[in-house]
C-alpha cells in the first residue's frame, strides 16, 4: 500500500515537472516570435528612415536657402548704408563749406563797417589837422606883419605892445603844435587799423569768391 502511494506521489510530480517544461517552452517560443521582426516590419523601418532622410534633406536645403537669402540681404543693407554715408559726408561737407563761407561773408560786413567808422574818423582828424596847419599859417602872418598890427593898434608904448603880441602869437604856435602832434598820433593810429582791416577784407573776399567760383 504504501509502495502504492509513493508511485503514484512520483508520477504526479513528473507530470507537473513535464506541463512545467511545456509551458516554458511555449512561452519561450511565443517570446522569440514577438522579438523576431517580420518582413513587413522591416519594409515599415526602411521606410521611416528613409521618410526621415528626406524630411532632414528638406530641413537642410531649406536652411541652406535661408541662409543664402540673408546674406543677399545683409550685403545689400550694407551697400545702402554705405551709400548713404557716402551722401551724409558729401551733404555734411557741402553744409560746412557754407557755414564758413555764411561766416566770412558775416565777417566781412562787419569789418568792412568798422573800415568805414575808421575812414570817418580819418576824415575827421585829417579835418583838424587842416584847420591847425591854417591857424599856424595864420599865426607866421602875424609875426610877419606885426608893424602893421601895432600901427593899427597905436599907443604909446608900441615895444610892450609888440611883446604882448609876438608873446601870444608864440603861445597860439605852440598850442597848434601841439594839437598837431597829437592829431598826427591819432591818424597814424587810424591808418595803421585801416590797413589791418583793408588786409583781412581782401583775404575774407578771395575766401568769399573760391566757392563761388567752385559752384
């Protein structure tokens, strides 16, 4: 009995040993069908990649374009900007020029005013100095006709008389030379300005006249 028992106790474990193994196997079998790729999957794989290497092909020329276009336009700004410079130092030029010649041209019209204030003040004292040269001529008259001054005068005491004349006769000499002297400072003083200015209008008009010429 018990010989019994133990024999069938070993078959049921063969049995369950052996459905284990089959269901390993199947398993096993079932894992390596999953894995193994097919034909069709292969096709679809080529497929992809290939769809891929069109799609970075496109990215790649489409860059590739892009990048061609911006350069275009970068060299063509650059071109305008460089003309524009171009225009902008000729205008900035052409505007400096005539500051300068609206400058001198300002410049010119007030020395030649202060040329003119100058003359008139040379006319003035050249004026006086007219009038001293008659008074002194006036006055070597008197010396010499002093006679006849002290006849015309009579008294009695004609040496005093002549003394009192020839003394204010001497006086009014003095007097005129000496306001001569001072005229003559005056003048040369004048004329040495109205030089200088007839000098700097000469050289402000040949300025004034070379962009005229110019244009």
């Amino acid at each position: 009995m018990s010989v019994l028992f133990r024999t069938i106790t070993l078959l049921t474990v063969i049995g369950i040993g052996c459905s284990a193994s089959a269901r390993d196997r199947q398993e096993s079998g079932t894992r390596s069908r999953q894995t193994k790729p097919t034909a069709v999957d292969k096709n679809a794989d080529r497929k992809t990649e290939k769809n891929a290497d069109k799609s970075s092909d496109r990215q790649s020329a489409a860059a590739q374009g892009t990048s061609v276009v911006d350069s275009t336009v970068i060299q063509r700004e650059m071109q305008n900007l460089a003309e524009q410079i171009q225009l902008l130092t000729a205008e900035v030029k052409r505007l400096r020029r005539a500051t300068e010649t609206n400058s001198d041209t300002a410049e010119l019209l007030l020395i030649e005013e202060r040329l003119g204030k100058v003359e008139d003040k040379i006319d003035v004292q050249q004026d006086k100095k007219a009038a001293l040269d008659a008074r002194e001529l006036e006055s070597q008259a008197r010396l010499r006709n002093i006679q006849q001054e002290l006849l015309l005068r009579g008294g009695l005491r004609r040496d005093e008389t002549e003394a009192a004349i020839r003394a204010e006769v001497q006086r009014s000499l003095q007097d005129t030379q000496n306001q001569r002297t001072t005229i003559q400072q005056r003048l040369n003083d004048l004329q040495s300005q109205a030089s200088r200015l007839r000098a700097r209008i000469e050289e402000l008009q040949k300025k004034t006249e070379k962009p005229q010429e110019k244009n």
